[in-house]
C-alpha cells in the first residue's frame, strides 16, 4: 500500500487533513495550530513531498523522519505532523478493520467523560450557560473564566484587589449554581503572574474545583511549578506545549496535576500516547485540549480509551447552542450522554468527513488582534 495523495480543507476555523492510498483507504486528521492554520495546511504540503510513495503503515518511521529531517520546531509544523500522524492512524485501524485504539493496546474503558464548554462575557451568561449543561447532563464545565470572555476591543483595568474579590466571587457563584454534582474546570488563561495566581487559587480552594488550568504563561515551566507549590488546587496545564521533551520537564518539576495535550499539536496519537505514559510514571492525569473539531474529538476518544490515566476530556459543545463547532462537517458526529461520550467501535478514528459539507463551508480564520490594558500594554486572555 502507498501513499498516491495528502489533501488539506480549510473550512469554517478548522484545517482537516485527508490522506489517499492506492488501495482506496483514505485517512482523514486535523491540525491544532488555531489561529496559523494556513501557514499549517503549507507544512502539510512540505511533509507530503516527502510522504507520497511511501507505506502509510509505517507510522513511527515517518514521524520521525519528517520531525527530524529539518532543523527547527514550532505550532505550525506540528499541528502539520499531528494532522499527518492521526490520518495514518486513521488509514492503518481501516487497514486491519479495528479502532486505533485495538493498535495502541486495546481499551481501558467503553466511554470518556467530558466537560462542557462555557463561555460569556458577564456573569449572569456563565452562570446561565452552568445551568444549562448540567441540564444537558453534563457532570462537568470547563472553560469556565472567572474573568470573563470579555471583547478583546475592551480595553482591561481593575485594581489587584477588585480582579482577585471579583472572580474568587464568580467561582463561588458557578458552586452555588451548580451544586457539588457538578465539577469545576477553573481555566484562567495564561492570565496572572505567579504571585497573582497563588492569591487566587487560596481563595477560591474552599469552593474545590476539579483543577486550575493555565494560571500563568506556560514559557517558563518554573514558574507554573512554583504556583504548584503554594497552592492546593491541582493545576492543569500543557496545551500550548508541542512534544513529550517538554511534558517530562514540566512534570520533573512537580508543575502539573493533570497534563493537557492537543492531540492535533503533540504530534498525533503517535506522540499522545507517550505524553500519557510519561504522565502515568507520575501518577499525574490526562485531559485532553480539544477546542477544536470532530476529528479532534475522535481522536481524543482514541486516545482516552487506551490509556489507564484519563481524567476527563474537554468537549466544545456549547450548552447556548446545543451543538459543538464542525459537528455537521463529519457522518455521525460524537454526541454525550449523562456527561460521557461512547467510545466508537468503528475501524480507524470511527468518523468520516462530509466531503460535501467541507465543500460548501468557506473558512473563516480568526481575526488577528489581542486585549490590551488600559495603558495600552498587551494582556492575556
């Protein structure tokens, strides 16, 4: 079997990546790269030079031929390879009539448990949109900001007082509204400084979220092991991190509870795999990053079925609309369930794309701006 063709679609904010045989099996994968899909989807074209002619099978030779052939690294370039790397799998599980995960070890469990996505710009929307997944059945949220999803035109002050008062108030609100059937998937951002960050988690302890995601810039990793040692709260982070070298510093500095991987920017299931390995070494959960696509969320499904470590996955479906993004672009998308979404026992990813949907669907990209103080200085949100 050979490789004969590796297409990209660009359509509405999702890159997919779709993989062509000589036997007719076509694998399909998507790139985590967000706001850079075009510079990703030429990455893609890069790697398929080398890629056309060769045995799809041979999926550990090729990941690390094209991570190693060149010289440097960086989102584009891995959103790329991930794409590529899920596409085999995809290929090789259709190949042998099972589940990637059959490949991998063969499953842990028969279902993942998810969290919902909540959003909003004011409180009352947040606390609204909490009602309503856990009305959906959701036994979890995330994504949830105690700062808000404010407009990045907005320029942004609040004294230090009034920011940790006001969002330690907000995370009292979502418990109170939610009650303690419902987890608590605090997610900051990226937002504070170290010092700031360990102010709040002291004060929103009392109200025991599930874990504190990205309270600071995860460039330093020493600086998200020192928030680690002065809080309680478990802290998530990882999903602005691109390979397994950087998930073993991030845990030999005891900086993370739960790890974070975008399946669709470590590099794949290929690499996935071995971030939850190094992860289950130090008794440290899994949470997959999926803000993205179906195929994403297949993937993730693939994945968490064949670890021993998965904690939850995060699932973009948005209680306001009832539906996750791209959910129509595939046949027989994902769909939860009293909080849990079935494992597929279709072969490969077990999702196709809707050729005719991605067709008709432009893509849209995102709008390249970010949120500034009110002194005109770049924030983080």
């Amino acid at each position: 079997m050979e490789i004969t063709e590796i297409e990209t679609l660009l359509a509405d904010k999702l890159l997919f990546v779709r993989v062509h045989t000589d036997e007719g099996i076509v694998g399909v994968g998507e790139s985590g790269t967000w706001a850079y899909l075009e510079t990703s989807a030429a990455a893609v074209e890069t790697f398929a030079e080398y890629l056309v002619g060769k045995d799809p099978r041979r999926i550990e030779h090729h990941w690390q031929y094209m991570y190693r052939r060149f010289h440097f690294r960086g989102a584009a370039l891995m959103g790329a390879l991930s794409a590529i790397d899920l596409a085999l799998w995809d290929i090789k599980g259709k190949y042998h009539g099972v589940p990637a995960y059959e490949l991998l070890g063969g499953s842990c469990r028969g279902k993942a448990r998810v969290y919902a996505t909540v959003k909003g710009d004011t409180t009352e929307k947040l606390l609204d949109r909490c009602t309503a997944a856990a009305d959906a059945g959701f036994t979890a949220v995330g994504h949830l900001s105690p700062f808000l999803d404010e407009s990045r035109d907005e320029p942004y002050f609040e004294s230090h007082v009034e920011m940790i008062r006001t969002a330690s108030d907000r995370v009292r609100q979502f418990r109170e509204t939610v009650g303690d059937d419902v987890d608590l998937c605090i997610e900051i951002h990226r937002r504070l400084d170290p010092h700031e960050a360990v102010t709040l988690a002291r004060e929103i302890e009392q109200y025991h979220p599930m874990f504190y995601e990205d309270p600071v810039r995860p460039d330093n990793i020493d600086a998200m092991a020192k928030v680690a040692r002065k809080t309680e709260l478990p802290i998530a982070t990882g999903e602005r991190l691109h390979t397994i070298h950087e998930f073993e510093m991030l845990l030999d500095r005891d900086a993370a509870d739960y790890v974070r991987p975008d399946i669709c920017m470590v590099g794949g299931l290929s690499q996935a795999k071995k971030i939850a390995g190094i992860a289950e070494a130090n008794y440290v959960g899994v949470v997959p990053h999926n803000p993205l696509g179906p195929i994403s969320t297949a993937a993730c499904l693939q994945l968490a079925a064949c670890i021993p470590n998965f904690a939850i996955q995060e699932f973009p479906y948005r209680p306001e609309r009832d539906a996750a993004p791209g959910e129509d672009l595939v046949v027989d998308p994902p769909t939860h369930r009293d909080g849990f979404i079935e494992i597929p026992d279709e072969p490969g990813l077990g999702v196709e794309l809707d050729i005719d949907e991605v067709a008709d669907r432009p893509f849209e990209g995102r709008e390249f701006k970010t949120r500034l103080h009110e002194d005109g200085s770049v924030i983080d949100q």
